[in-house]
C-alpha cells in the first residue's frame, strides 16, 4: 500500500495540484489564458494527426518533435565523442587538467544564445548552427564529469598497475573505464538534459522545423494552448530521455543510480 502511494497516488497529487492552480489562473485571468479543459480539447485536435505535412514551414508536432531530436543526437553525439575521451585526459595527467581547467571554467557558464551568432556566421546555416550549439553546450558535463571520475580512481588500484608495468592501454581499458564508468553516465544524463534545453530555444531563432520553432511560430499566431501543448510535450520528451539514460546507466553500474 505504501508504494502504491508512492509511486502512483503521490505523483497524481501533484499532477492534480498544477492543474488546479492552472485552472485558477485561467479564471482569474482577463486576457482568455486558456483553461486546461480548453487545451485538453485542443490537444486532441493536435494529436489526431501529429505527421501532417502543408509545407516546410507547416508541419505537425510529431515532425518537430522528431526534427529536434536529431539535431539533438548530433550534437550531443559529438559532443560525446569529443568530451569522454578529453576528460579521461585531463582526469589522467596533471598538466593537462592545469592547462584547460581554467578555459573550462570561463567558457561553461556561457549562455547557449551567445554560442548561437558564432555558429551562424561560421557554419553559414541555421541547421549546422543549431548543432553547433548543442554541441559547445552540452559536452562541459561529460567534460568534468570523466575527469572528477578519473582522479578519484584510488591511488592504490594505479599502484598496482605500475607494479604489473601495465600499458596506458590496459589501465584505461581495465581500470579506468569501469571505475569512471557511473561518473561518466551521470556527465551524459546532464549533458542530455542541456541538449534538449538548449535546442528549444536555439530553434526559436533560427526558424525551420522543430519544436522550439513550433513555440515561436504559435507566439506569432497568439495561440496559447499550443504553445502549453509543446511545454507538456518538451517536458516528457525530456522525462523520456531521462529515464533511458537512468536505465541504461543502471544496466551497466553496480550501484544505485542518484534520481
């Protein structure tokens, strides 16, 4: 009984309690902020053909949807090739993690918006720049996160590797990667979770097709319960990639996952 209001009834409370603050709102509001009745039944609508098509600038939300999470993958993709195997450097040798810390530490806090212009007027498109973005953004977890890993490998198990005159090879492969391994899927599940922020609103300049343009393009028709529909359906996109992440990093761990 104590799970099932844990796991079902507690989340169901909450959910209940948005929605009623929401429907106060609604009713208080004198600008017709739509009822979530009213964006329910627009939701039906939405949802009855997501895959529709009218042009490159009039397309469902399933496209969106499917447009940014490409754009997403490649990003983070990248950033994935790139980031893991510098932060097992920078984690593995002193001077390295010397060197670039301090350009890690100026470069992280930039906002998404201010990598954006660079990557228009470098890649000379709104696709590759969105890319771009997702790219420079999300890779700082994984960056910190394999590199805080690595320099936490107890001193002993790199003692032995010197005993064994194991190569560079073996250590990383044999040592280093399983140790690193939980730090370095929580450096992914941030770095996921940035992608997905970040390319909502870089999509909202650069136009195209995606969900961040849909909730642009919806502002510029006043139609408010579409833009909440895209705020819901962002929100479980996010909470589906999540949870993804959450199991494949308890697959391959032997310890607990932090929710």
């Amino acid at each position: 009984m104590q799970d099932l209001l844990r796991k079902v009834l507690a989340p169901l409370m909450g959910l209940g309690l948005l929605v009623l603050l929401w429907a106060m709102v609604a009713l208080k509001s004198t600008n017709n902020f739509p009822s979530p009745l009213e964006t329910f039944q627009q939701a039906i609508a939405v949802f009855s053909d997501p895959f529709y098509s009218n042009g490159p600038n009039d397309q469902g939300v399933g496209w969106n949807v499917l447009s940014s999470l490409k754009r997403v993958a490649l990003g983070f993709g990248l950033a994935a090739l790139v980031g893991i195997p510098f932060g097992f450097l920078i984690g593995r040798f002193d001077f390295l993690s010397r060197m670039f810390n301090p350009l890690i530490s100026l470069l992280r806090p930039v906002s998404p918006l201010a990598w954006l212009p660079i990557g228009l007027l470098v890649f000379k498109g709104a696709n590759p720049a969105a890319i771009w973005t997702i790219f420079i953004c999300s890779i700082w977890p994984m960056v910190i996160n394999t590199a805080v890993g690595v320099q936490r490998v107890p001193a002993d198990y790199m003692n032995v590797a010197r005993v064994l005159n194991l190569s560079e090879w073996k250590i990383v492969t044999k040592i280093l990667f399983p140790a690193v391994l939980p730090y370095m899927l929580t450096g992914v599940r941030l770095a996921v979770g940035t992608a997905w922020l970040v390319i909502v609103a870089a999509e909202m300049l650069t136009g195209g097709v995606g969900i961040g343009f849909w909730v642009w393009d919806e502002w510029n028709n006043l139609n408010v319960k579409n833009i909440i529909i895209a705020i819901f359906v962002i929100g479980i996109v996010g909470l589906v990639l999540e949870a993804l992440l959450i199991r494949l990093a308890t697959a391959f761990t032997f310890e607990d996952v932090k929710q």
